[in-house]
C-alpha cells in the first residue's frame, strides 16, 4: 500500500473515534428529554401502517424560524447516562431486527479484518443510490408520538453509514450521498407538527453530518455554511464547526 494511503487511513482512526463519542453523546442527550424513558415501546416496522410524514425542505433558510442552540446541551450527558447500558443491550437488537440493512452494514463496518469479499460488499452498500436515499429518508421522517430508544438507535446508525458514503472520493454514488447529506442538513424542522425530541435528534444529526464534511469534503462544508449564513441555521453550524476544531486541534492528538 502506498504511503500516501496508509497515511490517509491512519488520519480517519481518530476522526472515527471523536465521531462515535458524539453520536453517544447527542444520543444520551435526547434520551434524558423523551417524555417516555421508561416506556417498554414495541418496535414498528418500516412497513407499518403508522401515520408517518416527512420534514419540509421545500421553504427556504430565509424563512426558516429562529433556531436555538444550547451550547452546554451537547456537552454534559446528564442524569440518564447511567442508563446506556440498558440501551445497547435491549433496544439494539431490536432495532436491528427491524432494519436489516443497517444490521447488514454494521455487521460489515465494525469488523476489525474484513475479508477481500468483505470489503467487496461494503464498498457496494456505500456506492448503492437506493441505500443512501433510504437512510435519507428515514432521518427526515417523522411519528406522530416521541421518539422510542430504538428510533434514536436508529437515527444514530444512518448516520453514521452517510459519513462512511463520503469517504472514499472515489465513491461512484458519491453526488447522490453529498445531495442526501445536504438534504438532511438544511432540513426544515423548527415547525409545528415536529415532535421537540425529533427537533433535537435532527440537530445531532446535522452536526454530525457536516462535521463528516469538514473531514472528508471541506469544500461541501463550505458551501453549506455559505448557504446557513444569515439564517437560523447558523448558530448550529458555526457550533459543529467549533467543536470540530477543538477535536482536531494538536492539543488532542487528532490530525489537522
């Protein structure tokens, strides 16, 4: 392997790790505001008949309302932390068992040694247009009651398999992932009739997201910014772009 690409791939190690703790973080987060922390809610399938509907993106920022970003909010877990546990261990299976495909990626993305076959498909799960438009989909649909810990699971996990599309800039479906990215950002969520767990879970998502962009795809990154200037998407941009410098900063060992 050329120097260069080992290189490239030690950089995202790190990068891998500060993303995972963030999606922990932010998950904990909204576990704490569910109305329902201890409800034991039965997973519904995609295919259920419950009333689903999706997040305006048709307005654009300019008309958006005010947006609020609590700085401290992401920071400090809170008193539900002493619950992840629990949740990994009852709401994940569960929440796999309901999703294949994102039990089939992570089976893939988390192995430690892939096989050449392996490899093979997962290249083929990131390039594919129908999984990426899926896990769009799904992060811009919403219920009409709050989110369950399996929705957030959920969430979490599609997430994650958006980052990984951008990451070889080789990636033949790499537009279409750039597009649903962005779809997912700019999402229009402070309205009536969005559940306020689900307003906060798209703001983790957002960070997420665009700090993937920062790391894989500045340019992307900017040009999302330059559109969120002057809206009430700003402040949340500007605060995942702070975050993502002290992450990357030399004081944290993480690559500039």
């Amino acid at each position: 392997m050329p120097q260069t690409a080992k290189n490239h791939k030690a950089s995202r190690r790190p990068y891998r790790a500060m993303l995972a703790t963030l999606v922990v973080i932010v998950g904990i987060v909204v576990f704490v505001y569910s109305r329902r922390w201890d409800a034991d809610i039965p997973v519904k399938s995609e295919n259920s008949s419950e009333n689903v509907h999706q997040v305006r993106v048709a307005s654009p920022p300019s008309q958006w309302p005010a947006l609020k970003v609590d700085q401290q909010q992401g920071a400090v877990p809170g008193p539900g932390a002493n619950e992840q546990p629990q949740l990994i261990r009852v709401a994940r299976p569960r929440m796999l068992e309901g999703h294949p495909d994102v039990a089939e990626f992570r089976a893939i993305e988390h192995k430690v040694l892939r096989s050449t076959a392996e490899k093979k498909q997962r290249q083929e799960m990131l390039s594919d247009i129908t999984r990426i438009r899926h896990a769009r989909d799904r992060l811009l649909a919403t219920r009409e009651g709050p989110l369950t810990r399996e929705d957030e699971l959920e969430r979490l996990y599609r997430v994650e398999y958006l980052a990984a599309t951008i990451e070889d800039p080789h990636n033949p479906a790499l537009s279409e992932a750039f597009a649903a990215i962005k779809d997912v950002i700019l999402a229009e969520s402070n309205v009536d009739g969005i559940p306020l767990d689900l307003r906060r879970s798209l703001a983790g998502d957002r960070m997420e997201l665009y700090m993937a962009l920062l790391h894989d795809a500045p340019d992307q990154a900017a040009a999302i910014a330059a559109q969120a200037k002057g809206t009430a998407l700003e402040p949340l941009i500007r605060y995942a772009g702070q975050r993502f410098e002290v992450w990357t900063s030399p004081k944290t060992g993480e690559p500039q």
